[in-house]
C-alpha cells in the first residue's frame, strides 16, 4: 500500500524494489550462462556440439586423429589389453592372432592399407596386432568413434560395414580351416591377395607377400614344410613363379582363372 501511494504521489519516481528484482535476476542468468560455458570448455571438440551440422566420415575424422609410426615386429594390439583406440592402417602391414592355451599361435589376419583393426565391440581387445612391414596407422578414440556413431547415420553405417566385413572373413577363414584340402588353402590364400596386373614373360600378376612361411602356415593351420612343398608344386606346374629361386615375397601368376578355381572361389 505505501509503495502504490507514493507512487501515485510522484509519477516519476522509480520503484526501486522492482528494479532491484529485476537487476538480480539478470546477475543469476549472467552467472548460469558462464557456469554452462565452462562447464562445456572441458569437454573434447567433437563432443562440445549437441549434433554434427553435417554428415561425418573417415575423412573428416582424421582432424581428430593422430599417427602412430610401426617399425616392423612392433606390436600395435596386445590380446586382453584394455580397448582405448580403433585403427586405420594408412602404410604398410600388419598380421593379428590369437595365442591358443597349448603356445600355439592362430594368425586371423593380414592386413594393409585401407583396413581397421580394433574395431570398439568390447572392453578388452580379443587378437593381438602387429606390424610385419613398416607401417603408419591412424589412432582414433573409441570415445570418439562411440559418439560418432550416435550422433552420425552415415558414421554408424561406415562402422557397421567394417563389422560386416570382418564376420564375412570370418566365416571365409572358418570354412577354409574346416572344409578347404591343403592345395585348396595355399591357392585360396593366394587368390585373396592383393595382385598388380602384370604381362611379364606371359604371367597376369604379381603378389607380393611381407609375411614368413611361417606367418602362413600359422593363418591357413599347416606346417611350414607343408606351405613349402605347395608351393614348390605350383612353381613346377607352371602356374607360379618366383624372382629368385624359394624366395616366396614376390610371386608371379600365371593364370588367375586356374587359381580361382583350384580355391573354390569365382573370379
């Protein structure tokens, strides 16, 4: 009631209670806005936005990334490790296995350029990664790659597309270990690598091999000697050949045709 009388007494006068509240109110606001703005200064840059303004991929990615250097036998992936980092080998090779309860060792894979290793489906890594050739690998962060994948479609089907890859050869390996003949393992392996179109002296490729006899016969479950004599009767049949007498990291094909069909596989 005083305050309405006076006012009514003196219409300039200023109530100063209201501009007080109102004054008040604007320092909590001011103060809740800097709180916010710290609070997200902690944060990573790629999670300090609620959602990408655009499709995100692989190569926008890489800002986020940083490159490991791999001489070769360095160990990238240790089995059981703590999962902390997804890769993309960028240069080079790189072998991953699996130690079995008795020593023996399972090679899976080999890998090269354009591959992932580390894919983030558990909280420990299930193979061990290593390089057999000097190699450069591009680190991601599983954080990282698990808000992509929330926040990102095409992110999240990039990352579902590697998945899929990796349980095809899978099933490929399993099938080759269960059902394949020996001859039919050597020339599936032989079949599945990467060849360079080639027209010397009648041959149609060239592979190149960075692993040992040894690293071979571990992926395809044969002995050394076994993987030794294959090869030796592919070279006699003409199908294969060498640079150098037994020298096995560069390998001539004659005929991919007559390959593909001694593995079983089409063209």
């Amino acid at each position: 009631m005083n305050n309405i009388a006076a006012t009514n007494q003196n219409p300039n006068a200023v109530d100063f209670s209201v501009h007080s509240r109102n004054r008040t109110s604007q320092i909590k606001k001011i103060s809740t806005i800097n709180h916010s703005n710290n609070r997200n200064n902690n944060l990573i840059d790629i999670t300090s936005i609620s959602k990408p303004t655009r499709a995100i991929d692989f190569e926008s990615m890489q800002s986020y990334s940083t490159i490991h250097k791999l001489n070769k036998n360095d160990m990238l992936i240790h089995e059981e490790d703590e999962a902390t980092n997804f890769y993309e080998i960028v240069f080079g090779h790189i072998k991953t296995y699996k130690h079995l309860s008795d020593g023996r060792c399972l090679i899976t894979n080999f890998l090269g350029k354009g591959d992932f290793v580390g894919l983030p489906v558990s909280e420990h890594y299930s193979i061990s990664a290593q390089a057999l050739t000097r190699s450069d690998v591009r680190c991601y962060s599983h954080k990282q790659i698990q808000y992509l994948m929330e926040q990102s479609p095409s992110f999240a089907q990039k990352i579902l597309k590697i998945a899929q890859t990796e349980i095809a050869q899978a099933t490929n390996q399993m099938v080759l270990l269960g059902r394949k003949s020996t001859e039919e393992r050597i020339a599936s392996f032989l079949a599945n690598c990467e060849h360079t179109p080639t027209s010397i002296d009648g041959f149609e490729s060239l592979i190149f091999l960075p692993m040992s006899l040894t690293d071979i016969a571990d992926h395809l479950g044969l002995t050394q000697e076994t993987v030794c004599r294959e090869f030796k009767k592919l070279r006699s049949s003409g199908l294969l050949k060498t640079k150098v007498p037994r020298h096995q990291r560069e390998i001539y094909v004659r005929d991919l045709k007559t390959l593909y069909a001694m593995a079983e596989m089409e063209k």
